[in-house]
C-alpha cells in the first residue's frame, strides 16, 4: 500500500461464532457474518482458531477459505496442531498470536524474544507455504527488532493497552502508549516490516490510529459485532470505514 492510503479494514467475526456456541447447533452462521461484512466493505476477514475451539471451528475455516472472496486472516498460536491446519487451509496470511487457556482474550503480545526460535521455525514453514505471517507484538522497538530477526513480514500492534487506558479515562497512560505505537510504527517501517494494528478498537480509537502513516491495516472484532446489535453490521462497517478514512485523512477524532 502506499503512504497516504487509507488502512485496510479486516473485521474479525470470532464473535459471532461465539454466540453461535453459546447454544450449539449452526447459527449465526461466521461464514454469513464474513459475507456480510465483505459486502458492506470489509477488505480481509479474520478469525482466530483457539486451541480450546471456544469459538471459531475447523469447519468454519475450511468454509472460510472456500466462501470467500477476499483475503483470510487465520489468527493462531505457532503450536504444530495449528500449523498443520493452517498448511491445510492455506489462508492468505497467518497472524502469529499467544494463547493462553483461561485469557478471554488475547493478552498481551508474543513473547518474540523467548520465542525467538519457535517462532522462527513456523514462521519458515509457513512463508514457505506461500502465506504471509505476521506476529502480534508489544509496541516496543525491542519487539520489533525481533521480528525482523525472525523473519516476519508483518507485525501486527497490540493497541490493547492503548485503548484500555482510554476506556478507563487514565490520559496520561493513554498518552503514553499512542507515544508506544507511533515509535514502534515508525519503527517497522524503518525496519521494512508492514505494519498493521489491532485489539479493542472502536470508531474513535480506530480514527486515531489511522493518523500513523506506516499502518496498513487494522483488525477490528469485538467492537463491530456488538455495534451490530444496535445498527446493524453493515452500518457499523460503514461508519467504521468513514472512521479510518477520516484519521487517515487528518480530520480530528469526535473525542
Ligand atoms: N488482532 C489480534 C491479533 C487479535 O487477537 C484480536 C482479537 O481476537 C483482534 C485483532 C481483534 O480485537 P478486538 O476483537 O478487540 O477488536
């Protein structure tokens, strides 16, 4: 992508696959959800196969890979169970993440350091594969220098701790984990690596970040699918879209 574009848009319908679970059976259908989200201009669709399946399937993303027609983000940890997979499927990309059983969400960034070798062999096995990886990683230059030595393409930030501090109104921490991402998007991009960011995003969080010129992408989740609730998935895609355009184009954020 070229600087000055606007962040693609990969929404994540884990979550409809986790009201789906809550009674069994088949529906919502995340197949129907992706579809959804693609026609009101989602441009890749994410979902991240948990080792405990608490939402996301294997099924869901063999019908992924087969139903649609954009690029699939196969969120995962580089466990040898989910790298099997993931050769099987072959998606487009492959996002690297850590796992752990009793998070109830993914918490915090890979341990690229410790990591470093495990890492380093899935990566290898993956790209040669022809699937693009990216790591899910702290917004910390040490992270990313990481990366570069395991041989990723793509980092993906963890705007978490970013975004909590907003929610909870602690400015100053706010403040200083922006700081955290914008050093480390520039970063990557001195380091060749694509940058993308993701995790707790919302309309004004998503506007915001968008102003950094290096992110290409964001996925988005959570937020989306309980926006849907009340206007709609498609409304929400919209208005979510207009909100990356909007920071990406230096129209201030509304809060
Ligand atoms: N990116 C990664 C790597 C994630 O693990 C998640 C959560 O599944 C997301 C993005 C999306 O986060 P959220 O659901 O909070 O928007």
């Amino acid at each position: 992508m070229t600087e000055g574009s606007v962040p693609r848009l990969g929404v994540n319908i884990d979550h409809v696959a986790t009201i789906r679970n809550a009674r069994g059976g088949f529906g919502p259908d995340p197949v129907r959800a992706a579809q959804l989200a693609i026609a009101a201009g989602a441009d890749g669709i994410t979902a991240h196969l948990r080792e405990d399946r608490r939402h996301i399937r294997d099924d869901d993303m063999r019908r992924l890979k087969a139903e649609i027609g954009v690029p699939l983000n196969f969120e995962m940890a580089a466990t040898d169970e989910m790298v099997a997979i993931a050769l099987q499927t072959r998606p487009h990309a492959c996002c690297l993440v850590p796992e752990k059983r009793s998070e109830r969400t993914t918490e915090g960034g890979l341990d690229v350091i410790g990591g470093h070798d495990h890492l380093q062999r899935a990566t290898a096995e993956l790209t040669r594969a022809g699937i693009r990886v990216s790591l899910f990683i702290e917004p910390a230059p040490r992270a990313i220098e990481a990366a570069r030595s395991i041989g990723a393409p793509v980092v993906e930030l963890h705007t978490g701790s970013w975004c909590d501090a907003l929610t909870y109104g602690e400015t100053a921490r706010a403040h200083h984990e922006f700081e955290r991402l914008a050093i480390a998007a520039a970063a990557a991009e001195a380091a060749g690596i694509e940058c993308h960011a993701g995790h707790g995003l919302d309309f004004d969080t998503a506007r915001i970040i968008s102003a950094l010129p290096q992110i290409v992408e964001l996925n988005i989740g959570h937020f989306l699918i309980g926006e849907a609730i009340f206007t709609g998935l498609a409304a929400a895609i919209a208005t979510m879209r207009a909100a990356i355009a909007a920071g990406r184009n230096g129209e201030a954020a509304s809060s």
